[in-house]
C-alpha cells in the first residue's frame, strides 16, 4: 500500500460532493490539506435540504472568517447568493406554520410565524441544491481539492498507515484518512456495519416529495392579512401547513422579483405509524391523496405539476453507533436523521465541519488521526441529533391541536435565539478584534452545539417542556394542562427578552422582526437588564458591531448597483472592455 502512486495519495479523501462534503473540502485544501472528492454521480444533481435557518447561515459566515474561505459567506444569505451563485434560489424571511383541519377550510386565526434572519445576515435562503452543491464543488476545485466525478467507491481498507479506497473505474487510492459525505447511503456505515438497525429515534416519519411548477401562492388562496394577522407574507419564507400526524413543506424558489426559477418544493411529511403505506395506492395516488383532505391547500395546488416523478420514502430516521473512528469519520447526515420538520440538518453539519476542519487540518501536520482526537465532534454530532429527536417527536404529538403546536413551537423558537446568539457573539467578536481564537469559544459553554442546548436554564426548560409533553402523549394530562405547563416553564427560564411575546398564547407572532432596530433592542435587554445567567455571557454585541455589519451590506449593494449600471451604459456605446481581467482575490488562489 505504500507504494501506491504519489499523484493518488491524499492527507483527506471525501466520499461525496454535496454541499457538506464540498465545504470541508474548500476549507481543507485552503489550508494547506491535500485532498480528494469523489462522487459516484456528477453535478447538476437533485437533492433536498433546501431550506436555510439562523444557525446555518450564522454557522456558514464563521467557517468563511475562520478558514479563509470567503465564498462561504456568499452561500449564507440570499442577496449574496443571487448576486454571486445563482439566480435559482428563493427568500426565506419567515417559518410559517399553518394548521388544517381534514374537509375544512383554513382557519385564519390557526397559524402561527416567526421572522428569519434579515439584513446584513440574512435574509435567510431557499436552497437550489443542484446549483448550490454545483456551485461548492468548484469552489473546492478551486482552492486545489482534486475531484473524481462518476466514479464509484467500491471499497475501502484501513491500515494503521492509511486507507486504500478502491474504484470501480480509476483504479486504488490512498489516503490518510476518509470523511463520509455521502448521505444516507454512506459507504463506511456499510462497510463498517454502523447503522443502528432500527433506529431508536422517537420520531417515526417518512416522506412524499417532488418538484412543482404553477404552485399558488397560499397569501392568494387563503384569507387576508387583516384576518390571519401575521406580518409577512407567507410566500415570502417557508410555509408548513400542519395537520394531526403530520405537515407539508412548501418552499418556493419564484418568490423573489430577480429570482428566475419557477419551480417550488413540496414535501409531505407523516407519521408513519398513524399512516402507513397503502401498497395499492402509487406515490403520486397517495400524494393527491393527502393534498385533497384540506381545501384550501387543494386550492394552493389546484394548477400545480410535478417536474419529476414524485418520491415516496419508507422510515426516514436513520442512526449510527459510532460518527468516528480512527482514520475516519462520518458527516452529520452521512450518519444519522431524524426529519425535515426544523431544517436542522444543514445547521448540524455546518457545526461539525467547523470543529472536524480544524482538528482535520492539524492532523495533516502531525500525524494523529486517531478516534480520539474527533471525539469531542461525535459527543455533539449525537447529542443533537438527540435533541432535535425530542424536539420533533413532540412536535408531531402537538400537531394534535391547534392550542398545544402554539404552545410547543414557542421552545423552538427561544432557543434559536440563544443559539443563534451564541454563533453571532464570536462573528461579531471576530469582526472586532480579528483574533481567531475567538473561535474557539464556541467549544466552551454555553456554547457548544446548536440551540442553546448547552445553557443551563435553555436545558432545563427544554426538558420541563419535554415532560409536559410526554404526559400529554401518555393521556396522563390535558390540552390545556399541557400549554400551561410549557409557557411556565418558558417564563421560568427568564429567557424570554420583553420585546418578544412569546409567553402570550394570544400572540401567534411573538417574535419581532429580525431587523436592525429590533435586533438592537434584544441586545440592549441582553446586555444591560436580563438576569444574570443572560447577561456576560449572550448578548453583549454593541450598536457599533451591528451597524458596522449594516454599513458594510449596504455599501455592497450599493456597489453592485453602480457597476450594473455603469456595465450597461457602456454596453450601449462601445464593446471594448477590460471585464475579463478582473483579478481573483488572494484568498481565493489555491494554497498549494
């Protein structure tokens, strides 16, 4: 094996080139790391995880600042993606959530929203993976990443001086350790007997989804926003309508004037347990099956036509016992799922590579790519994996009724906050003193993980809430018993900042928009009033970080502005130009 060809030996091989493989890989060979991808496809390719949450957008603009990959910050908000990527992405400025009654119309009064990340950070995007994974994998290529396109990993051989994987078409390489991106169908899960087989996951859930042209806006189909009373449009973000046992994801990609793709994703999530599969009815039969229960969301798609055959799946979960091992190690969704619902598989892996990048990149200097070093990455790979299980289980159970969904979604929506606010405290500190040890901070508590869930008081309501909903799904407890429960155990907390109304029932908007000024003011409660488990530790972001951010966002739209426009004014007279000249930014040469 050591022998092998020099030009086919790596510090890295990567097995898959979606958008998780293709980011570690960028980072790697930015810093020096000498890596391979491989895909058994090739690219464009279709592929769902379409939708962007704080955390992921937040997590996507540290990985930029801390590795020296800027292009990653272009992929985290949607104005940056239609200025730098694509034009095929959609907004996402809301989570709306919808709920629907079998035979009835919509009632106006049972839909719930919360405001996603806006400007400088956001807004938040809706993901055309084909272009977007497209996209990551030439940045990749080129910082120096070699990429093998339709070639299948066949196997692989672990030794304690590397791994040999083997091909079904280019022959063996070597590598010094390997990283499953792969997906559900990862190969060292095979080959290395990983999955936990059934999964002891609560949530039991599986999926019909597809691709669709002429899908209604819902903001025409349902009543107006003098009744329904949200603030934003629900076109304008991520809409699930809800229903017991089960939801709906509608993801649009027309939702933006520049945007200039017609398709929209929609995706029906259940229960598999209260509804299995009928073997008599097809994937599309069982489709139309569940849009035609609820009216007006049979309205939303009364024109509507699939663009690709549409997908039915068995159980979606899937678990493994171990995410490293000495010489490799498994990405986030190569590993385990749990569902759709919060968005959160593109969160966890963005964490992961964070904390895998740099232990990745110091191992390709001494030597020690044992399990041991990448423990601390599978502590927190599983232990989100385990509370977003809990999370979405519950949220199933609460999709029982209107009351107890506007209860549980409350607990959600608290600790983003907290997460979110954890990731922007170290952007922000890392914009001010440029130190990147800052970074490190997010390996210290309360900061580890996603969703606050390494805070004391984020904890210990999110297990009250838990409680109240166990009992409630063991019949043990009431509807109303249940809500009560879970809005004391979120004005226990102290969390709550008084601009957001989350421990009113009444408010099914709680949260403010995630603009400037309200932003500012949830800092100046974090900073200066919130109690003592808040404030030193969160929110101590000043008004001058923020308005530096802002300042820059609009000076960059500002830009691009004047160079469209000086760009078609010259076209008009001349077709002399010196456009092809445009130097590459330094950061952006390969480094090696």
């Amino acid at each position: 094996m050591m022998t092998a060809n020099r030009a086919r030996r790596y510090d890295v091989a990567i097995i898959g080139s979606g958008i998780g493989g293709s980011v570690m890989a960028a980072i790697l060979a930015r810093n020096g790391v000498r890596v391979a991808i491989f895909e058994g496809a090739g690219h464009p390719r279709f592929a769902i995880g379409e939708s962007t949450v704080p955390e992921t957008t937040l997590g996507l603009c540290i990985l930029a600042a801390r590795y020296g990959v800027p292009e990653l910050a272009d992929v985290a908000g949607f104005s940056s993606v239609q200025r730098n990527i694509t034009s095929s992405c959609g907004v996402k400025r809301n989570f709306s959530w919808a709920y629907h009654h079998d035979g009835e119309e919509f009632d106006s009064s049972e839909c719930t929203q919360f405001p996603a990340l806006s400007a400088p950070l956001g807004p938040d995007v809706h993901y055309f993976r084909q272009d977007i994974d497209s996209w990551a994998y030439q940045v990749a290529l080129s910082y120096g990443a070699d990429g093998f396109n339709h070639t299948q990993i066949t196997g692989v051989d672990f030794a304690d001086d590397g791994v040999t994987l083997s091909t079904a078409n280019r022959g063996d390489f070597h590598a010094d350790f390997v990283l499953d991106a792969g997906g559900m169908n990862s190969l060292l899960g095979q080959e290395l007997d990983l999955r936990v087989d059934p999964p002891t996951y609560q949530t039991r859930t599986r999926t019909l989804f597809s691709h669709f042209v002429d899908v209604e806006p819902f903001d025409r189909v349902a009543a107006p926003a003098s009744e329904h009373k949200m603030p934003q449009p629900f076109n304008q973000g991520t809409l699930h309508h809800l229903f017991k046992g089960g939801w709906v994801w509608v993801i649009p990609f027309d939702n933006h004037p520049h945007s200039t793709n017609k398709l929209c994703s929609i995706g029906i999530t259940i229960d598999i347990d209260q509804y299995p599969i009928d073997e008599d009815l097809s994937p599309t039969e069982e489709f139309w099956k569940h849009v035609n229960r609820f009216p007006t969301f049979a309205r939303q798609m009364r024109d509507a036509q699939s663009v690709r055959p549409i997908i039915r799946t068995n159980r979606v979960q899937f678990q493994s016992r171990q995410v490293v091992g000495d010489r490799w190690a498994l990405l986030p969704h190569a590993s385990d799922f749990i569902d759709p619902l919060t968005s959160s598989g593109l969160s966890i892996t963005m964490m992961a590579i964070n904390s895998m990048a740099d232990r990745l990149i110091s191992a390709s200097h001494d030597g020690d790519y044992s399990a041991a070093r990448f423990k601390y990455v599978e502590r927190w790979i599983k232990k989100s994996f385990e509370y977003y299980d809990k999370l979405v289980g519950y949220a199933y159970v609460s999709f029982d009724s209107f009351e107890l969904w506007n209860a549980w979604f409350r607990v959600w929506t608290l600790n983003t906050l907290y997460g979110s606010n954890g990731l922007m405290e170290v952007l922000f500190a890392h914009d001010n003193t440029g130190d990147p040890e800052v970074f490190n901070r997010l390996e210290m508590a309360p900061f580890r993980g996603l969703q606050g869930q390494d805070n004391e008081k984020s904890a210990q309501m999110f297990a009250t809430a838990c409680a109240a909903m166990e009992d409630y799904k063991q019949k043990e407890i009431t509807t109303q018993v249940a809500c009560d429960r879970i809005f004391k155990a979120l004005s226990d907390s102290e969390l709550v900042p008084p601009t957001w109304k989350l421990l009113d029932p009444a408010e099914r908007s709680p949260a403010p928009s995630l603009t400037t000024f309200p932003m500012v003011k949830v800092l100046f409660w974090g900073r200066f009033r919130s109690p003592d488990h808040v404030r030193g530790q969160y929110m101590t972001t000043g008004l001058a970080a923020v308005l530096k951010r802002a300042g820059t966002y609009y000076r960059n739209e500002l830009r691009l502005g004047g160079s469209h426009a000086y760009i078609a004014t010259r076209d008009l007279f001349t077709v002399r130009n010196r456009d092809w000249r445009k130097a590459r930014p330094a950061a952006f040469r390969r480094s090696r």
